[in-house]
C-alpha cells in the first residue's frame, strides 16, 4: 500500500517537472533564473514606457534651452553679417573692391547662405532656416546699394530683382514655414515702391506690381493657414501706398490711386473671407480687431482723396464702403451658418466710426447733432440690456457715446449757431436726461455721472442771466439743489442727496460774494431768508434720505 502510494507521489512530481520544463522552453528562462528568488522579466514580453510627468521647472528650462539656442543662432547671425560689412570696408579702404566686385561677393554670399540648409542635412531646420533669412537680407541690400548708391543698374533692375528675391523668399517659406521669409518678402517687395518709385510712370504698371503680390500674398496665406500674412501686407500695401499717395510722389494720380487703392483692399477683403472659408476657420476676437486700423486707414485715405475731388464724392463713398462691409459680413454668416462671428465686432465699429465722421461730424450742422445725439442716448438707455449683451457692439457703443459727449461739451461751451434759448433748453434736457439713467443704473461710475448733469444744467441756469438778470442765478441754483434734495429723498439714493451738497455751496458762495453787496433794505432782507429757508429744509430733507 505505501509503495503504490510513493509511486503515485513520483508520478505526479515527473508531471510536474515536465510542465515546469515546458514552461521554462516556453519563456526562454535558463535554470540559474530559476533557482533565484528575483524576479526577471522575459525578452519576447514588451513593457509600456512609463510616461514622466513634466514639471513645470522641467517645461521652462527645456523652453530656456531653446530659446537659448535660437538666441545663440541669432547672435552667430548677426556676427556673420558684421564680419562681411568690415570686410567689405576694409576691400574698399584699401582700394581692391571696387563697386562691381562689391556686388558679386555680396550676391554669391546671400546665395551661400540660402544654400548651407539644403547641403547639410540637418533634421533642425528651424535653427538653418536663419541662415537663408540673412541670405535674403544681404540679397536685398545688394540690390537697393547697386541700384540707389552705386547706380550700376537703373530702377526698373532694381525692382526686377527685388521681384525674384521676394519670390525666392516664398519658395523658402514653403520650405521651412517660418514668418520670418513672409516678413521678409511683404517688407522687401512693398518698401521696393517706396526706393524705385520713379520706375512707375505708368500707372497700370505700378497696379498689376501690386496686384501680383497682393494676390500671391493671400493666396499663399490660405495655403499655409497662417493669417498673419494677409494682416501684415495689408498694413503695409495699403498703409504705404496711401501715404505715398498724399505725398507729392504720386501727387499727379490721385485719381489713379483711389482705384489702386480700392481694389487692393478689396483682394485683401476676399482673401480673408476665402481663408475662412477655405480653412474653415472664422476670425477670432484678437484676429478681427487687428484689421480695425487698415480698415479706418484705407477709409480715411480714400475719403481725403475723394473729398479734394468733390465732397459728395466723398459722402457716396462713404455710404457704400459702409454697405460693401456690412454685406461681406452677412455673405460670410450664411455661408458659414454662424449668427454671432467675431468678425461683426470689427464691422460694427468701422461702420459706425464712418458714419460719425461723414454724417454726424460733417454732414449735421450744430442743431441736428445734438438733436441726434439726444435721439441717439433714449434709444441706447431704452435697449440697454439687449445692446449690453451683444459683444459685437462693445466698439459702437463707445463710438455712440463719443458722439454724445460730443454733443454734451458743445452745449456746455455754447452753440455760436443758435439761440441762448435753444443751448438753455437742451442744456436742461441733457442733465434730465443724465439724471434719469443714473438714478436707474447701478455702475459703480453713477455717483460720479451725475456731476456731468450737475455741470450742464449749472450753466444752463447762469445763461438765464440773460433773462432774468444775475441776482437770479443763486437762487436758481439753490432751488436746483433742492429739487435734487426731494428727488433723492423719494427714491432713497444717499449719493444723489450728496450730490446736492456742493450745488448748495456753490449758490450760496455766489449770493454772498456776487449778489448780496448788490441788495439794500428789504431785498436784502427777504434774499437772506428765502437763501437761509432754503437751505435750513435741505438739511431737513438730506437727514431724511
């Protein structure tokens, strides 16, 4: 019985031993990984990488260290570049480099530069791409010194080659997608007009230069989806032409420029328009506000142009660049099925900085202005709230409101063009109309408003001087601090009651040094008792708020 049972035992181990044997053959473990305790992990089983968290003390060096490296290449750069200017000065001091050979070295040296990242193959491109950007600068000099200083070639050469230099820093920046070729070629191409201005006698020739870029400029925008690129040549094309057309340069074609001027803007209103659509990204807050200037710019130049032809050119231009904006914005919301784009902000306000130029400043005379201003605070006061949680009405608002202040400081320092009557009137209207809304807002500037209702309707009183003779003026003025006493003691506001605390002040110190050496007997008598009347219920009245 014991021995079968022993036999039985040994059976079992064998099978174990041969399971544990296959086990071995199977995970490739040679008997001295067995025999010891620690634990190895097999070759053939892969283990995931743990993932590191980065430190934020880790991110900034390794962004230091970039930078650094960046910085360090910029540097080398700009040494490289100071190297060959005291070579250059020091061929010429000593006689060997003439002009000509000036101008070779400098070229096959741009062109070396431009070279070095395509013959080294260098996964960091980024840090090559700056010597290419130097190549392109040197390039650029070499033209403008050959053509402007040594006057080897004439301007017509030198726009030939600043043309291809631009075209070469494209053809770069397609290659190592760095803003620093797109700068590089809007500067170089645009400022070009600006050193051989006298190579475009013709019109139309100074047109299709810019329409060429312009065009290549958005176009390779829309392609690398980088909108800067529109933005800055924007700024430059149109700002530079424009200035240059006010100038004397083209002081002959003024009416050549308008139309330059227009169609420029128009290509750039189609390139940003086609990148939104074609890379189905809309303008964002910052990115539409950066097109205000231009905007305003190319309104401003062309109306200065237009007006000096005729005004109601001007105004008609006006009027539809106002309509040509609003129907781009509307295109645009319907094709992208967006009710509420970021664009309408920048929309909104030039439409409205147009028409207080045009129509409010120059086309109103002095009683519709302030007329319309009137018009203009009921209906903000009346859909505040609605007004107030449209973001894309921040810019109209303010421009609203500098057209009331406007309105505010020409009937406070007097109309020339109307009766003392009508300035009394309105003076009175505007201070009602400040105390109204402040009494209904809670901003925390309403204590401070209704001093500006204060002032205006204090001059309006000293103007009825005219009427009733300058005894009455403190009287009034302490009648109007009481009337203020007993609006802010029915609606309970502290602040509108201290308000009227200087208004009192301020009529009794006219009475005392104006009026009350003027007055014998009972006048002077009966003024100090309605004043001391007066005064005595105010602060009854202001105890009681």
């Amino acid at each position: 019985m014991d021995d079968s049972i022993a036999q039985q035992i040994l059976t079992r181990l064998n099978q174990l031993e041969e399971r544990l044997l296959k086990l071995e053959n199977n995970l490739k473990l040679d008997k001295k990984s067995v025999d010891q305790p620690i634990q190895t992990i097999p070759e053939n089983i892969q283990i995931a990488p743990q993932i590191k968290s980065s430190s934020p003390t880790s991110l900034l060096n390794s962004t230091f260290k970039k930078n650094d490296s960046h910085m360090l290449g910029y540097i080398g750069a700009a040494c490289i570049l100071m190297a060959a200017i005291l070579l250059i000065k020091f061929s010429i001091a000593s006689g060997w480099l003439t002009p000509i050979r000036q101008c070779f070295m400098a070229i096959f040296l741009g062109l070396g530069l431009i070279s070095i990242p395509f013959v080294i193959k260098d996964k960091d491109k980024s840090y090559f791409s700056m010597l290419p950007a130097l190549g392109i600068v040197i390039l650029h000099l070499t033209s403008y010194g050959a053509t402007r200083y040594h006057h080897l070639f004439d301007s017509s050469t030198g726009l030939f080659a600043i043309t291809i230099i631009g075209a070469l820093s494209l053809f770069l920046l397609t290659r190592f997608n760095q803003m620093t070729y797109a700068l590089l070629a809007i500067v170089g191409t645009y400022v070009g007009i600006l050193f051989f201005h006298d190579s475009f006698n013709n019109s139309l020739f100074l047109a299709l230069y810019l329409f060429t870029w312009d065009i290549s400029f958005a176009l390779f925008s829309i392609y690398l989806k980088n909108r800067q690129i529109i933005t800055i040549s924007s700024y430059l094309s149109i700002g530079l032409i424009g200035l240059l057309g006010i100038s004397i340069i083209f002081e002959g074609q003024i009416g050549h420029i308008i139309v330059i001027q227009a169609i420029q803007f128009l290509i750039y209103s189609l390139g940003t328009i086609g990148y939104s659509l074609w890379n189905k990204d809309t303008l964002s807050d910052s990115e539409s506000i950066n097109f205000l200037p231009v905007i305003v710019f190319f309104y401003g130049v062309e109306y200065y142009f237009l007006n000096r032809l005729s005004e109601s050119y001007a105004f008609i231009f006006s009027i539809l660049f106002s309509v040509f904006l609003l129907s781009l914005y509307a295109f645009v919301k319907i094709k992208l099925k967006d009710k509420n784009l970021a664009s309408g902000s920048v929309v909104y306000t030039s439409t409205s900085i147009i028409f207080a130029h045009s129509v409010f400043l120059v086309q109103m005379n002095d009683l519709t202005k302030v007329l319309f201003a009137l018009f203009l605070s009921i209906v903000i006061g009346y859909f505040k709230d609605q007004i107030l949680q449209n973001k894309n009405l921040k810019g109209s608002i303010i421009v609203s409101a500098l057209m009331i202040l406007f309105a505010y400081l020409f009937v406070l320092f007097g109309m020339a063009s109307v009766q003392t009557s009508i300035e009394i009137i309105f003076g009175l209207l505007i201070g009602s109309i400040i105390l109204y809304y402040v009494s209904r807002s809670e901003h925390d500037l309403r204590s401070s408003l209704i001093y500006l209702a204060h002032i205006q309707v204090i001059i309006s009183l000293f103007r009825l001087k005219e009427y009733f003779g300058t005894i009455s003026v403190a009287p009034l003025v302490i009648t109007y601090a009481f009337v203020i006493l007993l609006w802010s003691t029915k609606i309970k506001e502290k602040y509108i009651a201290k308000s009227a605390l200087p208004l009192i002040f301020i009529g009794l110190a006219r009475f005392i040094f104006f009026d009350f050496s003027g007055l014998s007997g009972i006048p002077q008598i009966l003024s100090l008792f309605v004043m001391g009347g007066l005064i005595y219920i105010g602060g009854y009245l202001y105890r009681k708020v």
